[in-house]
C-alpha cells in the first residue's frame, strides 16, 4: 500500500520530506567537492524509483554544466520547497552552504510527520464538509419540495393548527416550490469553490511546497528567514546580505516588499530585530527576546529557536482549527434536522392527539 501512495505521489511530482531530507544530506556532504557531490547525486538517484530519479539526474546534469546549486533546484520546481531553495542561495551567498544543507534536511525530517498529519487532515476535512453539505442540501431539498407539501395538505384536510415551526417549513416549502430553488446555486457555488481552492492548493504545494497567496502572508516566511540568519550570525556574517539573498528568492508581492523594508533600515543602522518588528515579521513580544538575546550574545540561538518556535504554534493553532471545525460543522447540520423533524412531527402528534 506505502509502495502505491509512493508511486502516485511521485506521479503528481510531489515529493515526500523524508526523501527530500535525504536528497539535502547528499548534497550537505558533497557541498566543496565536485566530483563527491555528483557521484552522491548519480547513486542517490540510481537507488530511486522514477520520476525521482530521473529529476535527480536532472539536477546533476545542471551541476554538471556549472550552474550554481541554488539556481538548478529553481530550474527543477517541486524538487525541493520554495523555503529551502531560499535557503540554499542565502547559504552560497553567505558561504555558510553545508550548514544550511545540513540544517535544512533536519528540519524536512523533524516536520515530515506534522506536515503529513496536519495536510491529510486539512484535505480530509475540506472533501469530507463538502460530501455532508452536498448530502444535506439534497436531502432537505427532497424534504421541502416532496414531502412537506404532503404534510401541508393532511393538516388542511384535518384543520389542525399549526405551531410557528411548522408554518416557517412550511413557507419554506412554498418558497421552493415556486422557483426559490434558485437561491441554492450561491450555496452550491460555495461547495464548488471549496473543492476549486482545495484543488488549487494541492498544485500549489506539489509545485512550490508553499500554499497560494504565501507570498502575501508575511509569517510564512519567518521561520525560514529567522533560520538563515541565525546560521549567518553564528558565522559572523553581515545580516543584510542574508536579508537580500532571501529577498531575491521570493516571488513579487508583499512578503518580498516588506523585506526590501527590512534590507533599507539596516541599511540605515537599525538592529535586525527592530527592522524584523517594524515591517511585521515578528511580534513585539519576540522582539524583545531578541535583544534580550543579543544583550546576552546568544542571538544566532534566539534566532533559530525563535523560528522553530513559530513554525510549531503555527501547526498548533492549524490543529485546534481542525478540532474546533469539524463539531461545528456537525452541530450547524444537526440543528437544521432538528428544525425539520420538529416542525413536520410535532403537529403530526397534535393531530394524532385529536384524533384519538
């Protein structure tokens, strides 16, 4: 079973983070030698099934004809996260490489279990809410249009007296049956844009490793960011050209333009957790124990305890969304049956009251 969801993985070119954890060790242990490297990537992809294997040897052929690391993992998209490829230039960059590698392909494994659980549950959730609320719509559909008017015509022909309940359904019920049916198609039109988003971010992450519209959503980026310039500052390298390497990675929009903000005040002499807090990055709490840290002249730790510390919340706050969603889902649905049972029954036991 693992062998086939491996292979339809790979057929999507999605690739798994252990695998690419394992493909950034190969690359951390030949960074400096050539001849290493290469011969790491050709064995690494000759133990791989397609089409793995064949965008390895894609890579190593690009190595081999001099582009820089960074620039052939662009030119191989999905081969590793749009983070990570950031991460690599920032590291040629900064000449810090192996230790982003190595860095990297520990934190592909460390958050391969979270980021299967939280994707599968967030994909589950997604079909699973649009099956109910479809199941839903064309049950009480049925109910209104079908069966409801029945009940209506019973009641009339008995002259029972309707609780409020039962008229709102009824109501209701005349509503659709005259042409108000119509006004389920933006309902509908919602479903449709779930699945239309769901499927929209599953290329997405297949293609970039990131979710859309990431490059508008500042804190996405601030872990990865955080990490590289912990490594910079342990290395004792000017944080800007950290800051302009990650800068030149990302694509055009508002992540991108606060940092070309963070780049110009330390290029004016701000301290980089100041410049972090001023265009959004951190919060003014984090701010703080930065320069606690800094005081301290521990701030490569800080930074990169910082980063993993928000890249945990972030997946703990997406957990207790998915916690709190699902019974509210349930709870919503199950108040609508509640409104039609009580509303068709409770006359229908009045009735059966006078009857007797």
């Amino acid at each position: 079973m693992s062998s086939v969801l491996e292979t339809i993985l790979f057929s999507m070119n999605r690739a798994e983070p252990i695998r690419q954890a394992s493909l950034l060790l190969v690359l951390a242990s030949g960074s400096g030698h050539g001849d290493s490297l290469l011969e790491g990537l050709r064995s690494h992809a000759a133990e791989s099934g397609s089409p793995w294997s064949d965008r390895v040897n894609s890579l190593r052929i690009l190595l081999e004809q001099g582009q820089p690391l960074s620039t052939a993992l662009s030119n191989n998209p999905g081969l590793l996260p749009e983070t990570t490829i950031a991460a690599v230039r920032v590291g040629e960059q900064t000449g810090s490489l192996a230790e982003v590698l190595a860095d990297e392909a520990i934190r592909l494994s460390d958050s391969a279990g979270t980021h299967r659980v939280v994707g599968f549950s967030l994909g589950n959730l997604a079909i699973w809410t649009m099956l109910v609320g479809v199941t839903m719509i064309g049950v009480l559909s049925f109910i209104i249009i079908f069966i409801v008017p029945k009940f209506k015509k019973i009641f009339e022909d008995f002259d029972t007296e309707l609780p409020a309940t039962t008229v709102l359904l009824v109501d209701l019920s005349d509503f659709m049956v005259s042409g108000g049916i119509i006004f389920l198609l933006p309902l509908l039109a919602m479903i449709a844009a779930i699945a239309i988003l769901r499927v929209q971010y599953s290329i997405r992450m297949i293609s970039k490793g990131s979710p859309p519209l990431s490059q508008h959503w500042l804190r996405f980026w601030s872990p990865e960011l955080l990490r590289m310039l912990s490594i910079t500052a342990a290395s004792s390298q000017p944080l800007i050209n950290t800051v302009h390497s990650f800068g030149s990675q990302l694509v055009p929009g508002r992540a991108a333009t606060q940092l070309s903000g963070v780049r110009f005040r330390l290029e004016n002499g701000e301290a980089v957790e100041t410049a972090l807090k001023a265009e959004g990055f951190i919060t003014g709490r984090e701010e703080a124990f930065l320069m606690a840290a800094g005081k301290s002249g521990h701030l490569d730790w800080a930074l990169k305890h910082l980063g993993r510390s928000i890249e945990t919340r972030r997946f703990r706050w997406l957990g207790r969304l998915l916690n709190v969603f699902e019974p509210c889902v349930l709870l919503g649905f199950g108040l609508v049956v509640m409104f039609v049972v009580v509303s068709m029954f409770m006359p229908l036991v009045k009735l059966l009251n006078d009857l007797s």
